[in-house]
C-alpha cells in the first residue's frame, strides 16, 4: 500500500490529468470552459467568484513554494523554520478559509437559484465535495500541529514530492507522516486527477496573453488636436 499510495498514485493521477487535457482539447474543445451561469444570476456571482478565486490562487502558491522550495533555500536567505512555520499556518489558513467561503457561496448560489441548478453536473458535485475535503483536511491538519515549530512537513512530504519529479519517488519519507497530511495528500492527488473532468479545466484556458497584449482604441483622438489625417481610399467625404 505504501508502494501504491507514494509511488504509484501520484503518477496515475498525473496520466489521468494529461490524458483527460489531451481528450478534452480534441474532441470537447467547446466544452472547455467554466460553463458560467451568470446570466442567471450576478450579485452573488461577482463576490463569491472573486473570494474563491484569489482564495485558490493563494492555496496553490502556498503549496508550490511549500513543496518546491527546498528548506536549505529559505535558511540561506535568513529564514528559520519557525518563521516558515507562522507564514504557513496564518496565510495558508486564511486562504484556505477565503476559499470554503467563496465556494460555500458558489454552492449556495447554486442551490437556490431556480434556473443555476441546470448548470450543475454530477461531475461538478463530486469536485464541489473533493475540492472541500482537500482543503478542510489540509487546514484541520496545519491547525492540529501549532505548537512550536509545527510539523516540518518541509523534512518529509516536500522531499518527496520533488523526487517524483526525477521519476524516483522516496516512498519511506512518507510512512511516518500523521494522517491528517497522508489523507489530505491522497485526496490532492484525487483532485489533480479530477480536473480535466470538471469545470476547473478552464484553469489551462485562463487568458494570460490579455496581460501582455497591446491597448484597443476605442476611439480615435480628436482631428482637431493632431491635425487633419488624409482620407482613405473609398472613405472620401462627400460634398456638395
């Protein structure tokens, strides 16, 4: 089970990712969005998406620069590991709960609303369930160790997270890790795999390029102040 949960799993959850990118993009390339009912209903929508929204991104930078940055990183810029522990438990716990409360809106928006409810998915259901689990177990186990330090999950579970990233995962770092983080690290890895499934597949498609692309006129500048422009061909003002 060991062998399954740490060095099997993360990979299967991964295949699963890219296989359901890649079919979703061939063969349900019109489905590949949010599927936005806000034409339904938008006073709710406009503060519960955003509150989910930054919410999530804040969660995923944590958890990438929790498990990506190397401990010896940290230390060699003046960082001790209680400090880490105080950023981990204050922010992540924040962006955990603005996420709950933006989606525990999203979910109450569609439950009540009378035309919204259409738009939902069994798909949808099931990730609405997961995204919550992996979350509140992740908060419920950073909460049960904050004494001190904490847990170092930077000594356990970040170790071998980047060592899938060499094809050569370190399952032992993984056997004495509370139970907490080896449920909420299973359920992430559900998550991942349920993505392409889901509405959350229009994180691959979200607009990145509209942060670099040049300005639209809307309206072009008074003649009267750059002077006259010569006319186009075909646009040539009649006169009397």
């Amino acid at each position: 089970m060991t062998t399954f949960l740490w060095g099997a799993l993360p990979y299967i959850a991964c295949a699963l990712l890219v296989a359901g990118l890649t079919w979703r993009y061939r063969y349900d390339r019109y489905g590949w969005t949010s599927r936005s009912c806000q034409v339904h209903e938008s006073r709710l929508l406009d503060v519960a998406s955003p509150v989910f929204h930054y919410g999530i991104l804040f969660v995923l930078a944590g958890h990438l620069v929790g498990l990506l940055v190397p401990a010896s990183w940290t230390r060699s810029l003046g960082v001790d590991a209680h400090t880490c522990h105080l950023y981990s438990l204050y922010g992540g716990t924040l962006a955990g709960v603005l996420t709950v409360a933006g989606l525990a809106l999203l979910v109450h928006r569609r439950r009540t609303g009378v035309p919204v409810p259409r738009a939902t998915t069994a798909n949808d259901k099931v990730m609405y369930l997961v995204l919550v689990a992996a979350i509140v177990l992740g908060m419920t186990a950073k909460l049960s160790r904050t004494a001190g330090d904490g847990y170092d999950y930077r000594a356990t579970i970040a170790p071998w997270a980047r060592s899938l990233l060499t094809l050569r995962p370190r399952t032992a770092l993984m056997a004495d890790v509370p139970v907490l983080y080896q449920v909420h690290t299973v359920i992430g890895m559900l998550l991942v795999a349920l993505v392409p499934y889901t509405r959350l597949v229009h994180m691959f498609s979200a607009p990145v390029q509209y942060l670099f692309r040049p300005y639209v006129v809307y309206r072009s500048r008074d003649p009267r102040q750059s002077g006259p422009r010569p006319e186009r061909r075909g646009w040539e003002t009649t006169r009397n």
